[in-house]
C-alpha cells in the first residue's frame, strides 16, 4: 500500500480473555474476522433448561456463554411436557416412572412386586413373598425360603404361616411344610422379633406387632431404646373374632 500497514499473524485462542470498548470478555477462536470478542462472565448463575438439572454456572471455555449444568441425583422428580410426573436418571434424561404401579415379577417366590424409581428408571421389584414351603419354580422339590426358590433341605430353617417370630423347620416329606416348633426367634437384647427378623431402634419404631390383647392393636415402643411392643389407642374392629365363639367390642373380649 505503500504506508506502514498493522496485520494480525497469530490469533488468540477460543476462550481467551477480551475486551471490547470497555467490557470484558473472551476470544471465539478461529482466523482472522471469524475470531471476536464476545461478552462471557465465568462463574456467575444461570438457569438451565434441563429440568433434571439442580443448578448451573457460566462456562467461557469453548469461547461462548455456555450454562455449564450440575445434575440432580438419580431418581429426583422431574417434569416436561411430554412427561408431566416423571424421574431423572443417572444422565440427567426425565423420563417416565410411576413409583408402586404393580408389576411381574421374575421370583417365582414373589407374591406382589411394584415399580421403584429410586435408580431414575422404572425397576420392578418384589414387596411381598410367598410363605416358607410353598411350591415354586415348575421343578419338583423346590420350595420358597425367605423370597428364594431353591430345593427343599429336610430339617432346613423356616419361617411358619402365622408364626413369623417362632423358629420353623422344613418337612420335606410328602408334600413339603414348615413345621413350627414353637421355639421363639431369639433376638439380641435391643432388638424385636418383626416379621421373623430381628430389628433394632429406630428401625423398629411404630412396626406392628401383636398385642397380648387379641382386641387391641399394637406397635413397637422405642422410648425406651429397645423395641417394646406395646397397645395403641384404637382398638381392633368390633365383631373381630378372638377367640372360640367371642368378638371385640370396644377393645375387649367377649
């Protein structure tokens, strides 16, 4: 041109700091006019649009405003148009998930199973199983021990029908049962026989238990620090047999 002329060699990198008149910001990379100086705090708040997400901040790195996303656990509730009541999974997605929809189970030794979302996606998982010695798995000899099918071991322990705080054995014989030998479940000092197994405090606190009184309810005391079984203000319903030829009428026997 004739006159000294300044031209640009070497450009900064994406994500480099900038100004422009007197605002900061960083470099958006590349050759020549493509690389400018745009507005970009690092750092500050921002709001995302991912309704999984818990919070976000500002990123400037790439060389643009980016709402960098900090994820809600796995199974937090989430929302969004096409899934109005849903939860989000280990990626951050909101997907659907209805919490205790009934399900089928894969245990034969199952007797009801329900949806849990706690993972962020629908797991189906068993909640009540059937008693100790009940037949299972289509294979002769096999039978239900505590949720799990598996082959009938004469002698074996068990938890009786109607019996959960007795010790029971199997009876592989014939048809197999769990025979109750009125031996009680014996539990540690702080702890309570709870649907056969042992709980402590606090676990055991409000549990049902069964009431020396066949006409009153009753649940587990923790005030103490151990489980104490003990009658609750409402009492069974009236007409409930509890005994040869007696029904409750308000709480008592008769």
């Amino acid at each position: 041109s004739g006159a000294p002329v300044c031209t640009d060699r070497t450009f900064k990198a994406a994500g480099e700091a900038c100004t422009s008149g007197a605002a900061a910001g960083v470099c958006s990379g590349g050759v020549g006019a493509t690389n400018v100086c745009t507005g970009c705090t690092a750092g500050v708040a921002c709001t995302p649009t991912n309704p999984c997400a818990a919070s976000g901040v500002v990123a400037c790195a790439n060389g643009v405003s980016t709402c960098v996303e900090t994820l809600k656990p796995a199974g937090s509730g989430c929302a969004t148009p096409t899934v109005p009541s849903g939860v989000c999974s280990a990626a951050g997605a909101c997907g659907a998930c209805t919490a205790g929809q009934a399900c089928v189970s894969t245990n034969t030794c199952a007797l009801t199973a329900a949806v849990g979302c706690a993972t962020g996606a629908p797991v189906c998982g068993d909640r009540a199983y059937q008693p100790d010695a009940t037949a299972c798995g289509g294979t002769a000899g096999s039978v239900c021990v505590g949720g799990s099918c598996s082959a009938c071991v004469q002698g074996a322990p068990c938890t009786p029908a109607g019996q959960s705080c007795d010790v029971g054995t199997l009876d592989c014989s014939g048809t197999p049962t769990c025979v109750d030998t009125g031996v009680a479940v014996t539990c540690l000092a702080n702890q309570a026989c709870l649907a056969g197994s042992c709980a402590a405090c606090p676990a055991a606190a409000e549990a049902p238990c069964p009431s020396t009184n066949p006409c009153m309810n009753a649940a587990m005391d923790c005030t103490s620090g151990s489980p104490v079984c003990t009658d609750v203000a409402v009492p069974k319903a009236n007409g409930t047999v509890c005994g040869a030829g007696k029904t409750c009428t308000a709480g008592v026997c008769g």
